[in-house]
C-alpha cells in the first residue's frame, strides 16, 4: 500500500489527454497514490473522452473538478506533494498571482500559502506565451514563493504557438523524477 499521496493538477494544455497512461500509471508504478483535480475546461476535456472515468478506475479516487459542499468531508487523501502537469499559461498566471477561481486553483494556491508540502509546476506552453510581459513576473513569484518550476530545454524547448514538432511527447519521466527528487527533500 502507498504512504504517500500525489496530488495530481491537470489543465487545458497540450499532453493532457495522456495524464493518465503518461504520468498517473507510472506514478502508481512508483509507489504514490495519486488524487487528481481538474481544471473546468480539463474536465470537460477528459470528460468528453471517457478518460476522467478512466482515470478514477485507475487511482481509485474521484478525479475532482467541482467544490465539494461544506458539509462534504475532502475525497481526497492529504496530499504528500503537488505536481500541476500541464500547466497552462492561464494556470500558472493565476497561481502567481493567488487567483483561486476554481477547485485545482484553490487546492494549489492554498498549498503555495501554507507552504506544507512540495509543489511542482510544468509550464506547457510556447514561445509567445513567454514573451507575454507579465510571464517572467510570474515565474519569480511562484520561484520566491518555494515553487519549483519545470522550464528550460532539458524539459520543453518553446516553439512558436502551433510550432511543436509533430509526434513530440512531454518529458513524463522526467517530470516524476523531479517530483520524486523534490518529495525526498
């Protein structure tokens, strides 16, 4: 049995239909239980798939989109270390500047507030999304806010907005190793 927990965030970017084959089974093969969160347009997303479904038969656990009421106990287990794989611009933005608008928000900015466990961002995004003006303010703040940040070359060299070599897959075992290295710190 797994003693500590993943909290999975995915949302709208390119690599997430392929969370659950790419980085929640081997992430289980590695010992974590993983619990994932959704942002709205990712949960539509995997929804229209049948892969959210997928994902709850192989986590075992309800892969969160909505608030659950106050009255609700959390369907989750506590969480051991974040990882918010892919991140879109829009999703590191608002966690930058503590936007907690939606349930993967929420659990993430208060997690970045608290300070209580790791949390491991993976930008997906392009080039332009990198010379928007606010971006390198953003990833400061997330970097003094403890955050580590999966960017560079060595994870996603930027290509231009619909420029990705055709068939180029995300650094999935890469992403786990840093998730595993930062858990064990």
């Amino acid at each position: 049995m797994s003693t500590h927990t993943l909290g999975l965030i995915g949302s709208a970017a390119g690599g997430l239909e392929n969370i659950r084959t790419s980085l929640v089974e081997p992430a289980i093969a590695r010992g974590w239980q993983v619990a994932v969160t959704l942002t709205p347009t990712a949960g539509t997303w995997l929804e229209d798939t049948g892969e959210r479904e997928r994902i709850e038969a192989a986590t075992g656990l309800p892969c969160r989109v909505a608030p659950r009421m106050p009255r609700e106990t959390s369907p989750h287990p506590p969480i051991d270390c974040f990882l918010v794989c892919p991140a879109s611009a829009n999703t590191v933005a608002k966690l930058a500047l503590g936007l907690a608008d939606n349930q993967a928000l929420t659990t993430v900015c208060e997690a970045i507030g608290t300070q209580s466990v790791p949390i491991v961002v993976f930008p997906r995004i392009n080039a332009a999304h990198a010379r928007q003006p606010a971006w390198d303010s953003h990833i400061s703040a997330l970097e003094r806010a403890g955050v580590y940040l999966l960017t560079g070359d060595e994870y996603w060299p930027l290509h231009e907005p619909r420029g990705a070599p055709a068939g180029k897959d995300l650094p999935w075992s890469k992403i786990l190793d840093a998730v595993d290295a930062v858990s064990r710190t």
